[in-house]
C-alpha cells in the first residue's frame, strides 16, 4: 500500500521574462533550508 507524503508540495510561478521569478524560487529554497545558508551554490540555483 502507498503511504501519503504530507512533507511533498507543488507550486508554480507564472511572470512574464525578468520579473524575478528565478530569484523568488531561490529565496523560497533558502527560507525552507533545502539550500543553507552557509552553503556555496551558484547566485541563481535555477539558472
């Protein structure tokens, strides 16, 4: 039997081009800490 996530979620994020939405995702990554904030990773993690 599958067992249901509840720590899984799906967003999606429509702009028009150079609107910000690289560097929304990537504040979202760092406020959820998947991304540390001690941790060495390119200024844009989508790019």
């Amino acid at each position: 039997m599958l067992t249901e996530r509840t720590d899984l979620r799906n967003i999606a994020i429509i702009a028009h081009v150079d609107h910000g939405k690289t560097a929304l995702v990537d504040g979202l990554l760092r406020q959820s800490h998947t991304i540390r904030d001690n941790q060495q990773v390119a200024d844009r993690v989508l790019d």
